[in-house]
C-alpha cells in the first residue's frame, strides 16, 4: 500500500522553516531529525500559518489586504549594513576645543564605586559576534564621542583648562562598550568586571596601577575570546559573592565560547602570535580556579608554555601574563606529583631575582618564591641520597629563616609575607614527610594565625592568606583554632569571590575528621579530573 501525504506541512517544519516530507502519521523530517512531530495544523491545505491569513478557515473570511513590506531577513540585512558602514564618532584630540565634561566622572583610584547589583540586568540572550558589530578596531586614546561633553559660554577659558581634561574612553566600560558595539547581555558582568572583580584579582585591591583594568579589559574590547573569558570570570565572582548560580550557568556558557574562540585563533602562526591568546588562557585559568574544584590546569599551562616560546622575545607588557601563569603552574605542581611545565629556567627568564614581581603577581617576596623553587625541584629531583637531601633541607630552613623581612611597603604586606614564610617552612615539613618537633610545628601553626589575624580583614592582603592557612590547617588538633579558621576562610570567600576557598576547606574538614589518608601530594588531585591549586 503506498504512503499517505498531507496536503500541507506539520507544526514542527512549519514553524522550524524546514522542508517537511508531509507524510502520515508523522512527516519523515522530524523523525530524521530526532524531534517530535506535532502533527498536521489546518484541515484544508494551502492556508498560511502565520502572517495575517494566520487562523482563518479561508480566503474569503479576510476583509481587508496587506501591502507587505519588505522581509524581515531583507530588512535585517539593510540595517546591518547601515551600521557597518557608519563611521566610529572618534575625534583627535588635538582638534578639539577646550571642554568640560558633564558625564559620569570616574572615581580616583582607591575609592569603591558601589554598583546596583541587585538588579542585574536583563536576562541574557545567544548572540553572534558579526552581528553584534565588534570590530578589531582600535579607538584613539582621549577620543570623546557626540554629547558626551559640553563648554559653558560663561566659563572661564583658563579655569576650564586648569581643572578639565578630555576623558579617557578606557576609563569606564560605558564609553568603550559604545564605540564596539557590545551586546546587552554582556554588559553588566563587563562593568561588574571592571569596577569590582579587577580590583579583587591584586593583592592589592587599592592599587593606583591595575592590569586587568588598564591592559586586560581594553584588549578585551578587541578579542571575542579575551572578552568571554573576561565574562565567563565577572560571572563566577559574582555568583559566588552574591550566591546567585543562574550567573554561574552563564559562566560556563561564556567559556564555552572563550575556548572555542581561542581553538579558531590557533588556526595559523600570524592569529596565534597575538597576545591576547595568553591573556585568554590566564583568564580562563582564574576562571576555573574561580569555580573551585579539580580542573585540568596543566592543558592551560602547556599551551601557554608553547605561546610564549612561539612568541620568542615578545613579552605582555611587563612580563605580567606570563610570571602570573608560571607563578600558578609552580603553585599547582607543588602540592602534586607532577613536574612542572615551567623549569627554573623559565622563571629566571621571565623575571629578574633583583626586581619585584610585575604588579605584585606573586603574594610573596621574591627571595622566598626562589627559595621555594628549591624546594619544589629537590622533591622532584629523584636521584639524589637521603643523607644529601637532608642536607640541603636543612641549608633551605635556614635560607628561609634569616631571609629579611619586607617592610618598606606598609605592615599588611609585612604581615602577608610573614605568613607566606612560616608557610613554606610547614610545606616543606608536609612535603618531606619528615619527624618534627611538636613544639616547632605548633609554633610554625601559631606565627601564622596571629600574622592573618594582624591583616585587616576582607583586604585583598587578607584574601591571600589561603596557602599559608592550608597548611596551617592540616597541622590544627585544636578545636579552637580550627572553629576560627573556618569563620576565617568562609569570610575569605565572600570578599574575595574565589571558590576553590571552600574546595581547600572540605579538604581539611576530611582531614580533621581523619578520612584521608596518605601522602600529601595525593590531598589536592582527583583522579580522571584533575588538581586543584589552593592560592
């Protein structure tokens, strides 16, 4: 018997816009395609199912004709083109009058800027980057656009001079998500990105120089991928500040996007070389360290090593992308058994023993990072004797005692390096394996919870603490210290926004309540997931 045909599509093609096979019961489409076929609309064919002959039961019931526009599609075409071909209202500097500027003023550094963030903005929506319009443009530095500022007839020309500078479209994100044309459903976490999560990714949240304001966010306004992965990071921070998850789904959807994005520049040499790249995967790796829990950090780190020596001498500026990754891989490699990708070598080279870290990278003095690499790559190194490695122990305990301390920059930085130096000393206890003194050991445990109680809380001096308190805590018998280090990390997570606070504490939970067993390096790794780095 042959098939039986529909005079016209089902609900499922029609709405779809797909070409429908009109079989009985079900059209062949839907079954090809895996969905579920609706069924057959209109008892007579050739009705239309949308339009204005929508719902009648024939031609005769319309009363009135419709002169159709042009289609939507073609009209969406139109407009696009229209607003390519618009120029960017960019104007030199050097041509433009005298001004004052009546917009928002950006706050001097070191003030809050306190956001609306309980109305977040409007739900987000799939976007496509060619039809949001970003271009690989870059603005001219001091470029104002139309009605952003006005000049008072009664003014004094010299005061206006002496007290008004033409504004700086890098300053906020509102200038510079106008001239690029970004969607809505970036926006606030761009903005969120700008005015809080940066200042919380520095030691320093104060600090008059901030990179992720400064050279971050401008190149992301250039690069879709730095740009998700600049939204997939706002979105983490602010979920686990504010504890909304409909903001960490779209986290995880933003780096989806990130990475896919950043797969397409690795396409050729030219793409590949940009710096943007290596901002991606730093950012992707806050990212994840952001979520908390096991994440295969090591994939970034490998990528980035082969970045940066594809890239030759070329440097971000500063050296500050690439000393914040190496200073991650070595802090990630140390509390597991894997060698990191990152040699001394390479520290060396991107970073000189005489000088500071770039932008306070690293919450530790230089001199105890290089004593700690010593002790890293002893560990590692596997074929020396005990009685050497005893030896060369004991020569690294004394380094790190007598190394000085670190007060020119204020008592909080004093404090914070303290604690990051009888921190080394108990890693160093745990790593080895080795007998020690009690009394030591609970010495060690107590120099680090009075330096932490020292800094003033919900600081970003304070936020650094976690690596000094983990080790510390896994060193606690006492109840009464080990109630305050949780009141402590729970407050460390709400200031600082980072996730992997509360992966570091149930690791000390299982091991006060005596559920883990084993070596150390075994603490922080999740077989088939991966390790977590607890900074």
């Amino acid at each position: 018997m042959g098939r039986k045909y529909h005079g016209a599509a089902c609900r499922t093609c029609r709405r779809r816009g797909r070409k429908c096979t009109r079989e009985l019961p079900a059209c062949q489409s839907c079954i090809d395609k895996g969905n579920e076929c609706e069924g057959y609309a209109f008892k007579f064919a050739g009705l239309a199912s949308r339009g204005f002959l929508s719902g009648h039961a024939g031609v005769g019931e319309v009363r009135f004709k419709r002169n159709p526009g042009p289609r939507k599609a073609n009209r969406t075409q139109v407009q696009q083109q229209e607003r390519n071909e618009q120029p960017l209202p960019l104007v030199d500097p050097s041509q433009l009058p005298l001004v004052q500027d009546d917009g928002d003023d950006v706050p001097p550094s070191g003030e809050s800027v306190m956001l609306d963030l309980s109305s977040p903005g409007p739900a987000p929506q799939d976007w496509q980057l060619v039809e949001s319009g970003i271009r690989d443009e870059t603005p001219q530095r001091g470029s104002i656009t139309d009605g952003e500022v006005t000049l008072s007839a009664s003014e004094n020309l010299e005061d206006s001079q002496r007290r008004c500078e033409l504004p700086n479209p890098f300053v906020g994100p509102s200038a510079a998500m106008n001239l690029f044309h970004l969607p809505v459903e970036l926006s606030f976490v761009l903005e969120y990105h700008f005015h809080e999560a940066a200042a919380k990714l520095c030691v320093d949240n104060d600090a008059a120089r901030n990179p992720y304001r400064e050279y971050i966010y401008p190149l992301a306004l250039q690069r879709p991928a730095l740009l998700y992965a600049c939204a997939a990071l706002s979105s983490v921070h602010y979920s686990t500040r504010h504890k909304n998850e409909a903001f960490l789904v779209d986290a995880l959807r933003f780096r989806g996007k990130a990475l896919s994005r950043l797969q397409e520049s690795m396409w050729c040499v030219d793409s590949s070389l940009d710096e943007s790249n290596l901002a991606t995967l730093l950012m992707l790796i806050l990212c994840d360290l952001c979520m908390g829990g096991p994440s295969n950090f090591e994939t970034y780190f490998t990528m980035a090593k082969s970045l940066i020596n594809l890239r030759g001498p070329l440097r971000t500026p500063d050296n500050f992308v690439e000393q914040y990754i190496s200073w991650m891989d070595i802090m990630s490699c140390a509390s597991t058994s894997r060698q990191p990708v990152f040699t001394i070598e390479d520290v060396a080279s991107l970073h000189q023993r005489n000088l500071d870290w770039s932008h306070d990278v690293v919450p530790c003095a230089t001199d105890l990072f290089y004593i700690f690499l010593d002790i890293v790559s002893l560990h590692k190194n596997t074929q020396l004797g005990a009685t050497d490695v005893d030896a060369q122990l004991q020569s690294l305990k004394m380094r790190i005692l007598t190394s000085p301390p670190r007060v020119e920059r204020g008592m909080p930085w004093f404090h914070l390096t303290e604690a990051y130096r009888f921190g080394i000393l108990l890693y160093a206890a745990l790593l080895f394996d080795k007998t020690q003194d009690e009394d030591e050991m609970a010495w060690l445990v107590s120099s680090i919870i009075q330096h932490a109680k020292s800094i003033p809380s919900r600081s970003g001096w304070a936020d650094q603490l976690l690596w000094p308190l983990f080790h510390a805590g896994l060193r606690m018998s006492d109840p009464r210290q080990q109630d305050w280090l949780r009141g402590k990390l729970s407050e460390m997570q709400t200031s600082g926004g980072f996730r992997n606070v509360t992966s570091a504490q149930e690791v000390l939970e299982m091991c006060w309540r005596g559920e883990v067993s084993g070596k150390y390096a075994d603490l922080l790794v999740k077989q088939g997931v991966g390790d977590m780095i607890v900074i």
